[in-house]
C-alpha cells in the first residue's frame, strides 16, 4: 500500500469512527470524560449489546504506513533553528515552526524555507505570511511613532499650561506689589 493510498484509508476510517468516551459518565458528574475500560459484570458496553456505546478496536486504527503523517503526506517536524530547517529531506518531510519563535527568526526560517523548497506544514503561503509580518512590524513602528508624538504633544501642552499658570501668578503678584507700592504711596502723602 502506498502512502497517498494509506492516507485516504487513514481519512475514510476516522471519518467513521466514534467518539470513545466513559461508559456511563453522563450519569453522574464525578465521572471524567477520558476512556476506560467498562469493568462491571452486568455492563451492557463490556458485552457489546447492540445500542451501546463501541469500545476502543484494533479496527479502528490507521494503517501503518500512514502513522505520524501529516495529512499533506510528510513526515512533520518541529524547527526552531536554521540549523534544524537544514538537515530536513524536502522530499519526505515538512516543517512545523516552533510557538515560541520570535519574528526576527520566523522571518528568518520562512525565507530559507522557501530557499531550499521545504514544505511549511504550518503556514500556509510564504509568501503572503512575510507579507503580513512585514505589515504588523510597520504597523507597530507607526503606532510607536504616534505615541511618542501624543506624548510629546502633551508634554509641550503641560509645559505650555505651566508657564501660562507661572505667568499669571507673576503677574498676580506683580498686581499685588503694584497695589501695595500704590498704597504706601498714598500713606507717605498723607504722613507728609
């Protein structure tokens, strides 16, 4: 059997088989949802009577030459480094981009992926993913952009609203000394 023909038995199977959950776990709350063998003496599922839920079946399995396949039909492996993405068979095997990779070094991966002719199992076009990288790292300068202008917009106006408050209390004081010179102006004239 060859893969492509294992992949399309391995599609047709699963597409028809259940759900394998715990017998009787709807009954009570306690019950957790994974599968366990029913154990119990008078178990209806144990017996396999029809109307029951199915139990796990060696017939419900993959065909061998289909086990740890991608559905694309390539072996998957998981890449974090140049180095790794290097050792691949392009052939035979596909690449998955690890979760923690930061995008300095995805953007890296992609491009040499596309270099060497690696199929990335994760991404779906190359091209158009380094496009919206590209995008959101732009798009991220400009919003930074537009912070610091906002803050340096705010910083001038709260400057502005200093000086303004600092000048009116000059003046107000500068009133107020005015008022007193005139005042002991007006007492020395009258002393006088």
């Amino acid at each position: 059997m060859t893969v492509e023909e294992a992949l399309r038995l391995r599609k047709k199977l699963k597409a028809r088989k259940p759900n394998f959950i715990r017998e009787d776990y709807q009954k009570r709350k306690c019950i957790p949802l994974p599968w366990r063998r029913p154990v119990g003496l008078h178990s209806k599922m144990r017996h396999r009577f029809a109307g029951h839920r199915a139990l796990v079946d060696p017939g419900y399995g993959s065909p061998k030459e289909a086990y740890g396949l991608h559905p694309s039909g390539y072996e998957p492996v998981v890449i974090h480094t140049l180095n790794e993405l290097s050792r691949l068979n392009p052939k035979s095997q596909g690449a998955i981009l690890g979760s923690t990779l930061g995008i300095p070094k995805r953007i890296a991966l992609l491009a040499e992926a596309k270099k060497l002719g690696i199929k990335v199992l994760n991404v779906k076009d190359i091209d158009a993913e380094l496009k919206s990288i590209q995008d959101r790292i732009a798009a991220r300068k400009e919003s930074k952009s537009n912070i610091a202008k906002e803050k340096e917009a705010k910083a001038k106006e709260t400057k502005a609203k200093k000086s303004s408050a600092l000048a009116e209390k000059i003046s107000e004081e500068e009133q107020k000394k005015r008022a007193k010179e005139e005042k002991d102006k007006v007492l020395t004239a009258r002393q006088k």
